[in-house]
C-alpha cells in the first residue's frame, strides 16, 4: 500500500521550452508574415551551423536535452527542452540558433527587451544550470540571416534574481491556468456522462452505426465509414466520438472540405443541445472571411487589430467573455474584435480550448502551416489527445493533393506588370525587377525546345535566391511609410511565388517520389508541380489526435482512400452501411447503350438528349442531369427539347453561390416542374440536400474520368508503380466517387421516392462498379441493366402513386422532418 502522501501527489504538467518562456502577462503584437519554407529553411541552417561548430571544437556539444521541476500551489510543472550548442569551459557557454530574415532588426529587439520569447529561452537555459551547477554560465544568440547567411552573435547576461522574479509571474499564470483547465475537464466529464442521443428512436442503421464507431473507439484504430445520405450519419458519428472524447476530458475536431458544409455539424449540435446536453461549440471562419481588414496583414504597422493584440486581449477581458458563451460562431468574433480593437481570426483561437466541438475546414488540420498546430494548452486530468472527425472524407485525398500542387505562370505575372509598375515611389521600379527576375527564372526551368509540355527536374537554387530578393524588397516596403491596401500587386507577388517556392522544397526533400514537375512551354512557359500522393504529409497531421473517424457516402474502395488519406490499410477498420429507406421507393437503372467515351460522344450527344427527353416526361417534377464536364453539358443542353410545361436551367462554369441559391429556391416551388443541367463534381452535386419533391431523379451521365494530360499520366505512372492499379487510382476512382455523390442527391428521406439512372457502359465494368454502393445490387451491377427502360421507369412511378398514402399509415416522419 502506499504511503498517503503519494496517494495525494501534485498533479505532474508537462510543457515544452517553447511554451513556458513567455512574458507574463504576454504582450506584444501579432506578427504573422513567416514564408511557407521558413520552418524547413530555418532547421537547415540550425543543422549547418551545429555542424560546423562541431568541426572546429570536439568538446561542442548540440541539441542538448535539459528539464527542470518546478511547484507551486499544489502543481508540479515539468519544462523540457533542447538547447542547440553547448561550449566547453569553465563557465560553458550555451548558444541558441535563431534565423530570421533581418538579424539587424531581430538583435535589436532582443537587445531591448529582456523579456522577450527568445531572451526567456535562452535565460531558463542559463536558469537551469545555474541551478544544477551552482554556476552561471555563459548565454549567446548566434544569428542567421535567412537572406544571404550572414550571421552576428549578440551575448545575452543571466541575473538569477531578476529571473526568478519572472519566474514567481510565470508559475502563477501557469497555477491559474491549470485550475481552469481542471475545471473545463470536469466539466467535460460530467457532460459525458450525461450526453444522451438526440433521438427517441434511431433510423434503421443509425444504431448499428454507432455501435460500429464505439468499437472502433474501443480498440484505438482509424476508422472509415461509408454510409449513404439519409442514415444520420453526422449524429451517428458524433454522438459516440463525443461521448468518448469528452469522457477523457478532450474535445472533437470536426473537419468539413468546405465552409459552406459546416451547418451540418451546427444543425447536429443543435440537436443534442436540445437534448439536454450543454456542449460549447466554436465554428472557425477562414481569416480572408473574418478579417476586419481589407488585405489580412497580420502585422501591426499594417494593421491597428494585430498592434498590441496581446496587450489589448489582457486588458478587455475578451476571451473570457467568449468561453461564457455556448455557441461561436464568426458574428461574436466581428462584434468583440471590433469592439476591443482585436484580430477577430486571433479570438478564434484563443478561446478555441474552451471548445468541446471545434467546426472548421480541412486547412486547419490538414494543410501547411495549419492554425490549429500553433494552438497549444496545458494536459492537466485529461487523458490522451483530442479527437478528429472527417466529414465527406473522400474529399480528403484531393483536397490534399492541391494543397501540394501549386503552379507558376509567367503570362499571369507578364498581367501583373501594370500594377507592379503602379506602385508607389521608391518601389515600383524595385517590383518591376523583382517581377523580370520571375520570369527569367521560370524560362530558365525550359529543358530543351520544342512546344509539348514535359516533365523537368526545376532548378531550386534559382527559385529560392528569387524567393530572398523578393523577401528583401517586401521587408522595406512593409516598414515603408506607404498605405497598403488591399489586392496589393507586390505583395500578390510574393505569395504566388513563395507558395511555389515552399513546395519546391519539399519536392527536393521527397526525393520525387510523391512528387513531380512539369513545364509547359506555351504562352511563356508553365511550371507545375504535382503531388500524387499527399499521404506522407497527412500521416503527420493525426499525430495530434487519440481517434480518427472519416466517414461519407462514398469511401470505395476503402484501400484507395485509406493509402491516399495517409492512414495505413491494415490499421484502419472499414465498414460500409446500406440505405436505411424502402428500396421500393428508388429505381436504379444502368443505360449501358449510351457512350460518352471521348471518341465516342459526337454520335452520342443526341441519344442522351433523346433519353432524357422521354424519361423526364413520365412524371413531372424536377430532375438533374449530371455531366462530366461543361463542354458535354452544353452541347447536350443545344439538342435537349424540354416537355411542354418544364423549364430548363444550366449550371454555370462560374455560378457565384447567389446564383446556386436563387436555382435551388425556384426548386423548392412544390408546382415546379424543372430539369437542371449540371456537371459531377460541382455546386449541385455535392453538399446539397435536396428534400422532398426538390429533386425526383439523376441522371448520372457517364463517369467524370479527370481529364487526359501529362500530369494525370504521370500520376498514373506513380500508382502503378507504388500500388499496381495506376488506371484505377489516376482516372476510375475518382470518377466514380463524383458519380457516385451525384446519384445520392435524390433519396434523402424516408418519404423521398425518385430514379437514378447511370448512363454509360462503363459503368458495368469492374474498375468503376467496385465503387458501386453494395445495396444498389444483389450480386453484380448487370442486374441495374433494363430491356424495357421506358416501361419500367413508368411501372415505377405507377407503384408510388399507389403507395403515396403506404408512409403515412406506417407512422414514418412526415417529408418536412429535419434529417438527422
């Protein structure tokens, strides 16, 4: 038995260097202007520097661990760090390496504020040994400019009294912070215990579904989920992943590959709100959304929200406010921000740990440089890591593929010209040179002549000298007294081709293996860089999270998905769901007569029109016809004769979101009789609930193959090389997932009733019916083929005039019921 001193420990608080070497209170500005490469640039220089210093001194030592133990107030605090060299002698000395564009301005700083981040960091360095040595030691900065590598060093004095005093603030910030994270993580718990599912009784499948995801809970594995539109799934999932999560004290990061797909998880948390459950929710708006700012420039000569951000958070009692509050959405964060003077996307993460459901996009965990991975709190009570939820998780894989995937144009910089010529004295010259030096550096990644597009090994070193010259004159121009405003061309400049840029590196770093570059030598010269693989670079983002679940409607083949989402096959539990609604109430045909492969859709333009015409005028209502591109719709669309009494309407290759919004209220007319052309893959067929009599039919014509290019072949060449199905995964597999998301967008209910129709022969072929839903068949998709389509759709529809009273009689939810 153990002594009951030890029964009653302190609480242990682990935190690295990093976060305990603050100023308390922390103050300062917001300065968000890092380059997408610096982080990696920087590591090249530390490992330069160290290397070198070992060279010319054995007893150097670098990236020494240290850790210290502090108390205070019935909390035990445990700092770890590594310090980058360590100097024989008698004192030693202990130096840290930071880079930054202007050591000029960086030492001056240093030097004038004894209590900034990196003084702190280097002092508790100094602190420490001090206290296991009983000596002080010698404290240096070495510098690094990221520009030209010149470098200076800047000695830094340690005073242990004036530290401790620092230090006495420090533990009490840290004292006060732990109690209130004990206090959100009982809150949590008791949440726990008290979550209840939002429902009196689960749809068919709902309750299997989440009995599937707590299992998956249980044995800590990656779990991939597909389960068609109508089930619940959003519910299904979150409620045990809550439940989980919560009851470890943690929160769930929910991810959306849109904004505009965030009101399904609102709507979910709405409901078990409803039930009862006290769940704090905060929902992440993009900062070019949110910012108050024409342009966001987080920089405080630029911007009055980011000076003296810290300051002013301290001062107003800001975030306080906001962890009061239940539901946060983008209009808390506009008023308070602009109420207080703060950057409102900042107010979003300061009070994001307060959250138990955080709402947000992809990018906030999945892309470079992601917000969310610069938000840190204490672990006082909670047990493993936050949880993530992946909606619409077959967006994951592309998705990520562009975060990946910039590309260089030299006739949209040759647009530029004007306005870099434009700006303001002394610069405009400066821009215009910074802008020839772009395009002579693209022209120089030309291998060869000759007009056709191939692929090049680019020359980095070119590319990231342009990127420090641009880096240089946007340093002044920032510092310049000049007003900055919004769209500004030099600073476009620099982002378009620092994106670029950052890439190159880690294409260099993958040694091409993921990766792969292209120059296309028409109108001046393209530069592309393609990631066929983003899965190493995901794989790092779930190191963050205990429990992983992606779930959609279209997750096959599981393999594809898993491998591209950077989860491994053989770790991830999959399972697929069928539709929980009357299959009676769906007609699935496949037209396997129809071809619109590409050497195939002249002569097939007019039987697809014909097709649509006759099955469209079996029974009024409003149907979409799917393409797989605006070129094929429009071309059906000019021999498509609508039925007396129904009206056409088009998608548009660039439809803003008032235009899809004025389309789907003409829908929601009950008296409407419309067909919508559309394309696979866009606005309409995706993300769109289509209740009711919105939308009685789809047709699906042919699958939506990406088009046929250098770039896709050499995404093929990969797959094929890495997995042995470079068809599948470069062209079959992603068409199917588009067709697949366009066929569900007409059962959505219980009481919905509708057709789908799959138009092309390809579509009986295994490499695309193996992404097929499993309850849209018994045993293959030849039985989807009719002999007598015209007869059997109207026998269809015939049934469900019949059985229109059949849903009422047997107790199912009226039309209007809200999905789940």
């Amino acid at each position: 038995m153990k002594p009951a001193l030890e029964l009653f420990e302190p609480p242990l608080i682990a935190l690295s260097l990093g976060e305990f070497a603050v100023p308390v209170p922390k103050n300062g500005h917001l300065e968000n202007l890092a380059g997408f490469g610096a982080a990696a640039e920087g590591l090249e220089i530390h490992q330069r520097v160290q290397r070198r210093r070992a060279k010319a001194d054995p007893g150097y030592q670098c990236e020494v661990p240290v850790s210290r133990e502090f108390a205070s107030q019935g909390y035990r605090f445990l700092i770890k760090g590594r310090q980058d060299g360590v100097f024989p002698g008698n004192p030693p000395r202990i130096e840290e390496i930071k880079t930054s564009f202007n050591i000029h301005e960086l030492s001056r700083r240093l030097a004038g504020d004894p209590e900034h981040p990196y003084c702190l960091q280097l002092k508790s360095y100094g602190y420490f040994h001090f206290l296991e040595k009983g000596e002080i030691p010698e404290l240096s900065f070495h510098l690094v400019s990221t520009r030209n590598g010149k470098s200076l060093d800047l000695r830094v004095e340690l005073d242990p009294a004036e530290y401790e005093l620092w230090l006495a603030r420090r533990l009490e910030a840290l004292v006060l912070e732990a109690a209130q994270v004990q206090r959100r993580v009982g809150r949590r718990r008791k949440l726990a215990g008290t979550l209840c599912f939002p429902f009196a009784d689960p749809r068919p499948g709902q309750r299997e579904l989440i009995a599937c995801v707590e299992r998956g809970l249980v044995q800590k594995k990656p779990q991939l989920v597909q389960a068609p539109t109508g089930l619940g799934k959003t519910v299904g999932v979150l409620y045990p992943v809550l439940k989980e999560a919560l009851g470890r004290g943690q929160q769930v990061i929910y991810v959306t590959p849109k904004n505009s797909q965030h009101g399904v998880a609102e709507d979910a948390v709405e409901r078990f709100r409803g039930a009862g459950a006290a769940l704090k929710s905060l929902t992440i708006t993009a900062k070019h959304k949110i910012c108050l700012k024409d342009e966001p420039l987080c920089h405080p000569e630029l911007c009055e929200f980011a000076r003296e951000y810290y300051d002013k958070l301290a001062r107003s009692g800001v975030v306080e406010v906001l962890a009061r509050k239940k539901k946060l959405k983008a209009r808390h964060f506009r008023s308070l921000g602009e109420e207080h003077e703060v950057c409102p996307f900042e107010l979003q993460l300061a009070v994001l740990p307060e959250a138990d459901l955080v709402i947000c996009d992809y990018n906030y965990v999945f892309a470079p440089r992601s917000a969310l991975g610069r938000v840190t709190a204490l672990t006082v009570g909670q047990r493993g890591k936050p949880s993530l939820v992946v909606d619409e998780a077959h967006n994951l894989p592309s998705r990520a593929m562009d975060y990946y995937s910039p590309q260089l144009s030299a006739q949209l910089l040759e647009s530029w010209r004007p306005g870099l010529a434009g700006v303001a004295r002394p610069f405009g010259g400066k821009a215009v040179e910074l802008l020839e030096g772009c395009l002579e550096t693209i022209a120089r990644s030309r291998e060869g002549e000759g007009s056709r597009p191939r692929a090049i090994q680019p020359p980095v070193r070119a590319f990231s000298d342009q990127e420090a010259r641009i880096a240089q004159v946007l340093s002044r121009y920032r510092e310049s007294s000049l007003e900055i405003a919004g769209g500004d061309p030099l600073l476009a400049l620099a982002r378009y081709w620092s994106e670029f840029t950052g890439t190159l590196e880690l294409v260099r770093d993958a040694a091409g293996r993921e990766f792969c570059t292209t120059f296309h030598p028409a109108e001046g010269g393209v530069l592309k860089i393609i990631c066929c693989d983003a899965g190493p670079q995901l794989a790092g983002c779930y190191a963050g999270f205990e429990q992983v679940v992606g779930f959609s409607a279209t997750l096959k083949p599981f393999d594809y998905y898993a491998r591209l989402s950077g989860l491994d096959p053989a770790q991830v539990l999959t399972e697929e769901f069928q539709s929980p609604f009357p299959p009676e109430r769906r007609k699935l045909m496949i037209i396997p007569q129809i071809s619109t492969r590409y050497s195939e859709r002249e002569r097939n333009y007019g039987k697809i029109a014909d097709a649509l015409e006759r099955m469209v005028a079996l029974k009024r209502g409003n149907y979409f016809a799917f393409f797989p591109s605006f070129g094929f719709l429009e071309r059906v669309a000019q021999l498509f004769r609508a039925p007396q009494g129904v009206a056409v309407r088009c998608q548009e290759r660039k439809m803003g979101a008032a235009r899809v919004e004025a389309l789907l209220e003409e829908l929601r007319d009950p008296h409407a009789a419309t067909v919508v052309f559309a394309v696979q893959g866009g606005s309409f067929s995706e993300g769109v609930d289509y209740r009711g009599e919105m939308a009685i039919g789809a047709f699906v014509v042919g699958p939506p193959l990406p088009t046929y290019d250098l770039e896709r072949e050499l995404m093929r060449e990969y797959y094929q090389r890495r997995f042995g199905q470079g068809f599948e995964y470069a062209y079959a597999i992603p068409a199917m997932a588009k067709a697949v998301q366009a066929a569900g967008r007409v059962i959505r209910s219980e009481t919905d009733r509708g057709i789908i129709v799959l138009m092309d022969g390809r579509f009986l072929e295994p490499g695309f019916s193996s992404a097929l839903p499993l309850d849209w068949y018994e045993d293959q998709a030849n039985e989807l083929v009719s002999t007598a389509i015209l007869k059997d759709l109207s026998d269809f529809w015939d049934r469900c005039t019949q059985g229109d009273a059949a849903p009422a009689a047997s107790g199912l939810p009226a039309p209007s019921a809200p999905p789940r």
